[in-house]
C-alpha cells in the first residue's frame, strides 16, 4: 500500500529547496537550487543534475531490508539489475533473457562485480557521506564498504589553467541548501550499487567553480591511474561556452574513462559535450501500477541532448554523421533518470523534521544514469585506455547489447524523436547486460 505524504512533508521537502527552486507541479518535482541554471554560470559555475519528488522524506519507521517504504515502484539496485540483464546469466549463456516482472519490491539479486576504483567528482562536503552509504548498502544488502574500499579525499583550490590546482588540499563548506550532498549520496550509493567491488572515491571539490571542480577531476584522475585504471563520473556541468574546448585535455589520463550527466533540460551540457567523455543520458522506465512489473522503456522528454555549437564531431561517431551533421552529438548512452520512476537515495545531512532516524529520498535526473553507467562500465572488467576507445568500441555494438528506446520526444520544442539505433533523445540507448562495455 502507497504511504500518503502529508501537506507539512510536502511544506518541509519544498522548504529544503527553497530560494531559486522551482516546483513543477504537473509532475509534482522539486528542482532544488543546487540544479537551478542561472544566466552567466556557463562555462564558470556548475549545477548539479538531481530532481527530487516532493514529500522526499517518507513518515514511519522505514523497513530493515529492500525499499525502505514498501509498496512503491521506485528503482533500487537489485531491480535495475533486472531490468537492465546485470544479474550472473545462467551458465554457458553469454546473454541473460529478459526477468520478467522486475518489481522492486520482488528483487532482490543486486549487481555483483567490479574491481580496480571508480571515483565520483562533486563540489562541496558531505559530511555524512560514509555512514549515509553504509546504511544504504546495509539496507539493499549491496557489498559492505571499509575505510580502504571507499575513501573520502578533498581537493585543493583550482588554479588558472584547465585542471591545475593550488593551495592546500583542506575540507570544503557545505552545501547549505543540501542539494550538493544529496548529489554526492546519490553518485556514491549508486556507482558502489552497480560496482561493489571497486574502490570508490568520492573526490570533494571546494566549490561548484569550474575551476575548482577540474582540479577535482585532476585529482580524481591521479587516484584512478594510481589504481591501475577506472573510471571518474561527473553528474554535473553548465551550458555551452566558446572556451569550453580548451578544457576537453583535463579528461585524457591513461586507462580512465569519464561519464558526464547529459543534463536535465533540452540543449547541450559542458563537460557532457567534450569528445573525450561520454556523454549520459536519460530515459523512463514504465511500471505496471497493478502487478508491479517492468513494462518499458522509452525516453525522458526533458533529458539533454543535441548537437554541440563548438565541439566536432569526433571519428566514433562518423557512422551517425547523417543525425549529427559535422558536431559532436549528444548524449553517447542512457538509462532512467526520470524522476517519476526515479531511485531511492539516502541522505542524513539537513534531515528535515519528521524522516528520522532515516532520510530517504526518490530522486531523478541524468546524475542518476551517470555513476550507474560507471559502475555498469567497472563491472564488465573490460577496461579501456581512454574515453575514446571505449566510445568506439560502443558505436561499433556489432552484436546489439544495448537496448534500442524508440518511443518518445525530447529537445528544444520536442523537436527530437527516439528512432531505431542512435539518436539525440537516449543516443544508443540503455544497458543490456555487461557484454560489449
């Protein structure tokens, strides 16, 4: 049975992100301030890509295992494993048949592998990263984490050129609207989901500053080549900006490859656009209301996407040089990231009254979709030299391991269509097992 959210919740959650927040009440989604785009922070200051259902905080005590409040459809490791074929297949099969049903309510096989590091960039402090994503796993029965398999490093202040740092390396501020942190608990909860065997690092830039957030990124890159390769995810980025290009070097350290978050509204984002990252994107996952069973798949109509206005069209995508002209185009991949079929998340920093001893959130945007796709990248144990090969290897998909969305509208205007193989809405769709990543 649905838990029914009461109008204080409602007053509480929304209070959480007041300020410049928006509250889209068509799809009763608060867009908190942290995600807010403001005129003049492209290409200076970045927002995070989270949206978060209203009533965040859910009353009562939450369950001791599985969703936390039962009864709900939302997303939790052990169901977007089944949706998504990351289960072991049976032996001497290389694909897993589609698990009917997929209900998270019913799941309960998480994903399993993983192995060198992962580490998630974000600006600000979580302070309650460790124990928010100890509490996590304990409560989906993901792997457990220790002080050496998940490591909390704080990056120094950004200097003058792209990726420098200088300064002492010191804790940053937080967040004092609770946006930031709600981001990092996300990025972590659900890259350590899909990948628990990896040493995750979760890499604390000053300030949501570019220039902070890319010494971040140099700093995270240290950390993964050190640990003889991975992957680094950014949920983050701004809108296009003419100087962008000179930044794209920051993401070329040997045997590391970079996810960024498409964006959560129609147009292009920085550093998604840079041709040494691949681009991620989002889509919906449709849930029967009665049975709890997966439907289907098909687009986010505000997910980002489209052709950059300065970057290239790099050489793995000349087999879509039809769609994206001579630009490079975005996004590469997707996965859910819709915020009405969104993912539980915890987050003990600023727990508005009435979640104790517990915050439990559902949130949604393409800062899901990125640390998923780099757990699920982790896991395959395939391991590329760069973002390039990686993305060449997955235009090439010889053998369809993706799943084709070819339902829905998106960009400017609704101007885009999901057709069969790439295209501006999904790129070349979801997950379909950990073959060809």
């Amino acid at each position: 049975m649905q838990r029914r959210h009461s109008f204080a919740s409602l007053v509480i959650a929304a209070a959480l992100f007041a300020g410049c927040a928006s509250i889209v009440l068509a799809q009763s989604v608060i867009t908190p301030t942290s995600s807010t785009v403001n005129p003049g922070d492209a290409g200076v200051r970045a927002h995070t890509n989270i949206q978060i259902l209203p009533a965040g905080n859910f009353t009562g005590t939450p369950s001791v295992s599985g969703p936390p409040f039962p009864g709900l459809l939302y997303q939790d490791p052990a169901s977007l494993a089944c949706i998504y074929n990351l289960q072991p297949p049976p032996l001497g099969i290389s694909i897993q048949p589609s698990v009917p049903g997929c209900n998270p309510n019913l799941t309960t096989q998480n994903p399993s592998g993983g192995r060198k590091a992962i580490a998630i960039v974000d600006a600000y402090d979580d302070p309650n990263a460790y124990t928010d994503l100890q509490t996590f796993s304990s409560q989906f029965g993901v792997a457990a984490i220790n002080p050496s398999s998940f490591v909390v490093v704080f990056a120094p202040s950004g200097g003058a050129a792209p990726g420098s740092c200088t300064g002492p390396a010191t804790r940053p501020a937080v967040d004092p609207t609770g946006g930031w942190e709600i981001e990092e608990s996300l990025d972590i909860e659900y890259a350590h989901a899909m990948a628990p065997g990896a040493t995750l690092y979760l890499v604390e830039a000053q300030s949501n500053n570019f220039s902070d957030l890319f010494c971040a990124v140099t700093v995270a890159s240290t950390l993964v080549h050190a640990a003889g390769g991975g992957e680094v995810s950014m949920s983050w980025g701004s809108g296009e900006f003419s100087k962008e290009t000179s930044f794209d070097s920051v993401f070329t350290t040997a045997n590391i490859v970079y996810f960024a978050s498409a964006g959560d509204s129609p147009g292009v984002s920085y550093p998604s656009s840079s041709p040494n990252v691949i681009s991620v994107g989002g889509t919906t996952l449709s849930m029967d209301p009665v049975t709890g069973n997966f439907i289907g798949e098909n687009v986010w109509q505000v997910a980002g996407g489209g052709p950059s206005a300065f970057e290239p069209r790099p050489a793995y995508q000349n087999g879509v040089s039809s769609i994206v002209g001579g630009s490079r185009g975005t996004p590469d991949i997707s996965s859910d990231a819709n915020p009405n079929t969104g993912v539980w998340v915890l987050d003990n920093f600023m727990a508005p009254a009435g979640c104790t001893p517990q915050c439990w959130y559902i949130v949604g945007g393409t800062s899901v979709s990125s640390p998923t796709w780099a757990g699920i990248v982790n896991a395959a144990n395939s391991f590329a030299a760069s973002s390039n090969a990686e993305l060449t290897k997955l235009y090439a998909d010889p053998h369809g391991y993706f799943n084709d969305i070819t339902i829905g509208s998106c960009g400017p205007y609704m101007g885009y269509f999901a057709i069969p193989g790439w295209d501006f809405c999904s790129g070349l769709g979801s997950p379909r097992t950990y073959s060809g990543k």
